[in-house]
C-alpha cells in the first residue's frame, strides 16, 4: 500500500487521518512541522503527503515549494481551516495534487489520498517502464557497437587478405594497398574526419587495386612501359573492382571509392572522366595516397622516384588534379609530422 505523511500542528487532526487512512490499508507516518516533515521525507519512501498550510513555523507552502525542488513526484495535498482562493491558486500553482478544507470527513480524505495514490503509482510505473527502456536502449547499443567493432575487424581482415592476393600475383608491388591504407588513413585523421570515415579509408586503401586481380599477370609485371592497349588493360582495373565489390555489403561507399580513385579534379582522370565536387572526398584522398605511394616505390618498368618527387607532384598539381585540402595535409604529415609508410 501506498506511504502517506501527514502534517498537521495540532496532534487530534493527525491522529485522526491517521486512524482514517490506516482502517483503508495505507502505512502512514506523521510529523508536527515542516522541519520534522523534511527529516520523515529524507528517511522514508513517501507517496502522498497531506499538509496542513498555516503552521507556527514553516507554513505548508513551504513544503510544497520543498518538494517541487527535490521530489517533484511525490503527490501533495493542501489541508486549511481558512481557505481563501489566493491560497488555493497559489497551492496548484506550486503543483499540489489536491485541495481540502477543514474539517476533513473521512469519505472526503480517502477520496483525495486515493486519487493521488494511484496519480502517483502510474508516476512511478513511467518512471520504471522508462528506466527499463534507458537500460535496453544501453544494452543495444552497447550490442550494436560490439557488433560493429567486429564487423570492422572482419572487413579489415578480408582487406589484407585481398591485398595479399595481389601481392602474390604482383610482387613488384607488395605491400602497395596496405601502405596506401595507412597513409588514406592518417591524411583523413590529419582532416579531423569522423573516426568511422577514417576507417573506411583505410579499408579502402587496402583494397583499392583489388581490380586487377583479372589483368593479366605478364602485364601486370612487365619490366618495360606498357603498350597502349596494355594500359588501356589495366585502366579496367577500378572498374573491374568497383564490380567486386558491390556484391559486398558495407557501412561506407568502398566501391565507389575504389571505381574513382583514378579520377582527377580537372577531369583528366578515368574511367568516367569526373570533375571536382563529383568526386567524393574519400576518393581524393585515396587518389592523393595512391600517387604519394606509387611514385615513392619501385616498380617494374623503373626505380623508384623517391618520396620528395611524390611531394613536388601533388603540390605542382594542387587545385588541378589533387584536392588541396589532401595535399596540405598529406605534406604535413611527412614534412611536420614525421610520417613513414608501414604496413599496419
């Protein structure tokens, strides 16, 4: 049964609603003043209180105003001798549940006690079902995350996986993706990227040449320029890729990147010849990686150009083929920050 404090001043009108309200099953404690009430209501589990207004000391309003303060669900009634309707307003202003006049009847008071009881039962119900569903929602989440976490982990594996396919096809080019990963990956957190968009540049990174994994080997190695239509081979590879890959279902545009990041912002690049907004910046950033990596290792048909030329290209051709944001922050990253490529 529902917990009611009554205070009241004068001791036959507390132990009379106290006699009242015990015969119908409530659990009722009692206080003389407002002090002696605030001590009752920190020690125990109230529901109700009915208050007496005028009082020697503290009046009723200020324990209403006490209430409103620290316990706002707790269901308050106003008791008077001396009911005026300035009292009355003031009383459900505060936020009073009720309003009785003195002399209480029992039928009066049970009525009043009861309808504020159960008010606050269906308080404390919304209370729990809201906790119950703050607690769930917590749980989901924290399942979500640890579901994601492990997705990622997944996806990641499958990327060096991928990228160690390539290398055996491809030796000349060993470690090639996975370097570009890392560096597609500091230059999106060198942009302050979400951390979720830095990890699909670096699984993006890692799988961007996956293409090629259809070019013939002798093309793929020969130690001399291609030919025309061998190039014209491997300018299949992104899209080639881009078709692989949509048949995997992942939280970030990988394909897309992966199709484009050949792409320039003059529009010079392939294979669909996009220009500026059209591509999306986690593609310039791959592209930027692509071409600081490549120039800096060696390849078949030459030595490698060292990474000072890699830099002096993506500045030359800052704003015409390389985004300008990725080339700031990719210099940075080397010429400020002491990056070096790895494979992690």
């Amino acid at each position: 049964m529902p917990n009611i404090l009554i205070i009241d001043d004068e001791k036959s009108i507390r132990v009379t609603l106290s006699e009242f309200l015990k015969k119908d099953g409530y659990h009722v404690i009692t206080a003389e003043n407002v002090q002696m009430a605030k001590h009752l209501l920190n020690e125990n589990t109230i529901d109700v209180v009915l208050s007496d207004i005028i009082m020697p000391k503290d009046s009723g309003i200020t324990l209403l105003k006490y209430l409103h303060e620290t316990s706002p669900d707790i269901r308050f009634i106003m008791m008077t001798g001396e009911p005026t309707i300035d009292t009355a307003v003031e009383a459900i202003r505060l936020g009073a549940h009720d309003y009785l006049t003195k002399p209480v009847y029992r039928n009066e008071l049970l009525k009043a006690v009861r309808h504020a009881a159960n008010f606050k039962q269906l308080i404390d119900e919304k209370r729990k079902l809201e906790q119950q569903n703050l607690e769930q929602r917590e749980n989901l989440e924290r399942l979500v995350e640890e579901r994601t976490y492990k997705l990622h982990q997944a996806m990641l594996n499958t990327a060096y996986a991928t990228a160690a396919m390539l290398d055996l096809r491809d030796p000349y080019t060993a470690g090639h993706q996975k370097r570009v990963g890392s560096l597609a990956k500091a230059i999106g957190k060198e942009l302050k990227l979400p951390e979720d968009t830095v990890e699909g540049l670096h699984i993006a990174g890692c799988i961007h040449d996956i293409g090629k994994i259809a070019i013939p080997f002798e093309i793929l190695t020969k130690p001399v320029q291609l030919s025309q239509n061998e190039y014209a081979i491997i300018k299949e590879h992104p899209k080639i890729g881009y078709d692989v890959l949509l048949s995997y279902e992942m939280p970030w545009p990988i394909a897309e990147i992966v199709y484009h990041h050949h792409e320039r912002l003059d529009g010079s690049g392939y294979p669909q010849g996009l220009k500026g907004d059209q591509i999306r910046l986690e593609t310039r950033i791959i592209s930027v990686s692509d071409v600081v990596e490549a120039m800096s290792s060696h390849r078949p048909y030459r030595a490698s150009l060292g990474l000072q030329s890699a830099i002096d290209e993506i500045s030359l051709n800052k704003n015409k083929l390389y985004d300008p944001a990725v080339v700031d922050a990719c210099i940075t990253l080397f010429n400020k920050k002491n990056y070096t490529f790895n494979e992690d």
